[in-house]
C-alpha cells in the first residue's frame, strides 16, 4: 500500500541555488534566501493556504506572483489605517473605542501569515486562510464572521485610499460568512434577557445607589451608558412620561437623537433623587455615595466626618479622595456579581 502524500510540503533547501523552496502541485515555489525571515513567512502563508482545504489553494499558492520592493504590503496597508482608526474610532468623549480592540483582533492574523505580502495580492483564498486559522482557534462562527467583515472593511478603506485596486476588495467582497450548522466553527447560543427573576434575587444585596441605577434601567429600557451619564437637567419633568435625551451616546456620530421615556415607576424613584440636585449634578454620583457612607460610618462611632491624623490624611494619595463624577460600567457590572444561595451571576 502506497504511503499517502502529505498535503503540506516541507521547507526545502535548493543547494545550487541557495534557496529555499517548496513544492506545491509538481512545480518548485522558491521563496528566497534559505533559512531566512523572509522565505520562512512565506513558507508559513503557503502552507496557512494548503492547510485550508480551499479548492484550487494549489494552483494559487504556485501562481504566486514575483514580489516588488515598491508594493504596498499588508503591513504597509494595516499601519496605514491604524493612524486613520485611531482618530476616527473614538466616543463623544474623545476616548477609544472597543472596536479599536476588535479591530487589532481582527487583523493580527492577517498580518501574522500576510504581512509582508502585497496587498493587491490578498485575494478571497488568504481571507479563507486566515479564516481557517479561527476555526481551528475555536472560535465562534459570529465572532469570526465578524472579524472576516472587519478585515474587508480595511481593504474597502485602503481601496479609498488608493492604496489597493479596486479589484482586491471586490473578490474579497465574494467570500460568503459562514452558516450556521454548516461549517466545523464553534456555535454559541443567543444572549437572552435577564429574568426579572434575577434581577429581584440581587436587589436587597446592593447599596441604595446601585439599587436605583438597575432598576431605573430595568424600568425605562434605556442602556447602562445613559443610567451612568444622566444628568438631573436632562430629564425634561414638564409632563408624565418623563423625556431623557442623553447628549453622549454610541449613535451620535450618525446624526441621530436618542430618546428614553421614563415613565411613572422609573419617575417615582428619581424624583427624591433629583429634588436635590442641580441641573448639571449627575444623578447617581459615587462622590456623593462615598460622602453618604463616611457620615454614617462616622455618626455611628460618634466622630466628626473629619476626624483623623494629619499624617495619614498627608501620607494618602490623592487618588484615595479623588473620586469619578460618574460611575463606569466596570466597577458597577462588579458590584451586581452574586453567587451565594445559588443566585445566578448578572449581568
């Protein structure tokens, strides 16, 4: 019985030559100086190809094209949007954006098996290659969908910008994104709400503030950003349902207005709230949660919110008495885990 062929050929060396080189369908692809970076990279993107299973890989990976010291390559290319991604993916705040991250996930394959490859020779065979590696990677079929689509949206760019023939992004345009059940890509199941349920299970473990904020959120449907942000002159308390109009949200850059009604529960626990506040207070403040604990903390013990050592007030940090106007999500989305009485984690 014959011995099968090994789909993915080895790094050769070519004595004469001094190249390195693999063979591929019969026919020697040399890759360069042997042993060098260089030659081992492209080695590397052969066999990345190969391993696909993608038809026709074997006559792509030997049509490989003579490389040109003046051609823009994928690292060229991705650099290039980077400056461009770093200015334009940021909030109302000017802060980044996670899609930035999303971003650096998406194209660090990319740039591991292709980046010293030209761009206009990326074609849909190494987007199924670099797809390929996330499979095997093990995961989700959506995350890697949206990471196929991430990577088509920087060759749309780079084709904007001249930088790649309209061509490129055109084939790459053709890959279909993987169906469900019909690829080996890890399934995950849908995010579902949170059981009111749940939310009630936690309720009597939070501190007044946090308590509020969930269930503000829970009652007007509106995102933890907008409960984080509010502002007391940003609620319009003219008529019953209350109107809030975040001025910073994820859809601003759009052009669009963001409305979230309040109606007559969400209102009922605001309105002690905001009768002590200034238009231009925050709501819920960790300012004023860290000044309600230390008066409590200090009238049980029967001391002045000001008592202490002048050395330890010194010695401290000044990060220690500088608190956040607002909350952010991650110190709140720590305060709601839970898990004794077999509470489930949330959210």
């Amino acid at each position: 019985m014959p011995r099968p062929r090994n789909p993915v050929p080895k790094y050769l060396h070519h004595k004469a030559t001094g190249q390195a080189r693999v063979r591929v369908a019969g026919k020697d692809i040399y890759l360069g100086p042997y042993g060098s970076p260089e030659s081992k990279k492209e080695y590397d993107r052969i066999r990345a190809e190969l391993e696909s299973q993608a038809p026709a890989v074997a006559v792509a990976a030997v049509n490989t094209k003579s490389r040109t010291p003046k051609a823009v390559t994928i690292v060229d290319m991705v650099s290039a949007f980077w400056d461009h991604a770093e200015q334009h993916y940021r909030d109302a705040d000017g802060k980044p954006t996670t899609e930035l991250r999303w971003l650096k996930e998406s194209l660090a394959e990319v740039v591991t098996l292709y980046g010293h490859v030209p761009a206009s020779e990326f074609g849909p065979l190494a987007l199924k290659a670099v797809r390929d590696r996330w499979v095997k990677a093990g995961l989700a079929r959506t995350t890697i969908n949206s990471r196929t689509n991430r990577v088509r949206r920087v060759f749309k760019w780079a084709t904007a910008e001249e930088l790649v023939p309209v061509t490129v992004y055109q084939a790459l345009a053709t890959v279909a994104g993987l169906q469900k059940g019909r690829t080996q890509a890890r399934e995950t199941e849908p995010v579902g709400p949170v059981l009111d349920l749940h939310v009630a299970a936690v309720l009597h473990r939070l501190n007044p503030t946090i308590r509020a904020m969930v269930l503000v959120q829970r009652l007007s449907g509106c995102r933890p950003q907008d409960v984080l942000r509010m502002r007391a002159g940003e609620i319009d308390r003219t008529a019953m349902p209350w109107v809030y109009r975040p001025p910073k949200h994820k859809t601003r850059y759009r052009g669009q207005q963001r409305t979230v009604i309040i109606g007559p529960a969400a209102a009922a626990i605001l309105e002690p709230i905001l009768t002590k506040l200034k238009p231009e207070d925050v709501v819920f403040s960790p300012q004023r949660v860290c000044e309600k604990r230390v008066t409590r903390h200090t009238s049980r013990a029967g001391t002045r919110t000001n008592s202490g050592t002048r050395s330890e007030r010194r010695s401290a940090p000044d990060s220690v008495w500088k608190l956040p106007k607002c909350f952010s999500v991650t110190p709140r989305r720590t305060s709601l885990k839970c898990t004794p009485n077999e509470i489930c984690r949330w959210p």
